[in-house]
C-alpha cells in the first residue's frame, strides 16, 4: 500500500511539474488588444513622443495607452529634447508592474513605475 501511495504521489509530481510551463505558455495578455494606461503621478507637466512622432504634452493626473510594439519616449521639457526617464520603458515593462490586470500603471517621480 505504501509503494502505491508513493507511485501515485511521484507521478503526481511529475505530472504538474511538466504541465505548469504549457500553462504559463498559453496564457493570454488581457492587455495585449486595450493597451496599458500609463497614468502621470510625477506633480510635473511632461511631454512625449509616440514612436518617434510629434512631442505632446503629458499633463499632470493624465493618461497615455501604449500597444504591444509602441514606444514612447517621455521627457521633462516642452521641445522633448531631455529624456525624463533614463531607460525608456517599453510595452513589457509597464506590463511587468501591472500586478493586478488591470492593465493601468503610473509613473512617479523619478521614472518610477508602480501599479496602479
């Protein structure tokens, strides 16, 4: 009975071990089709360019989406000539800190990323 309930149990073990990276694999982006909303909490005005276009201004409290594949560049000074943020964030990570899939994150002073 013993030898039985060991069997069981290792094939159990082997089982989920070998199944959870097919499911991490299948998993969807629920933010892949909306965006993620990037919300500015810096206290500053900031402007922005969306892949390389025109320099917009980025309001203090307002909101930008950036898609899969954009990239948006954030600086402190209205001719969008001083980058704001040292590394420029991608899709992937604002993705990284939208811990709860909700698909909105916010910038704090210093190019801080957190969740929102």
């Amino acid at each position: 009975m013993k030898q039985l309930y060991s069997a069981v149990l290792a094939t159990s073990l082997i089982f989920i071990l070998s199944a959870a990276p097919l499911f991490a694999v299948t998993e969807e982006d629920p933010c892949e089709l909306q965006g993620i909303m990037v919300r500015n909490t810096t206290m500053l005005d900031l402007w922005y360019k969306k892949k390389g276009g025109e320099c917009s201004i980025w309001i203090h409290e307002h909101l930008f989406t950036i898609n899969t594949g954009d990239s948006i560049d954030i600086f402190s000074d209205l001719n969008c000539q001083t980058l704001y943020c040292k590394n420029t964030p991608a899709y992937k990570d604002y993705k990284s800190f939208d811990t709860n899939g909700n698909c909105r994150v916010r910038i704090l002073p210093d190019c801080n990323i957190s969740d929102m």
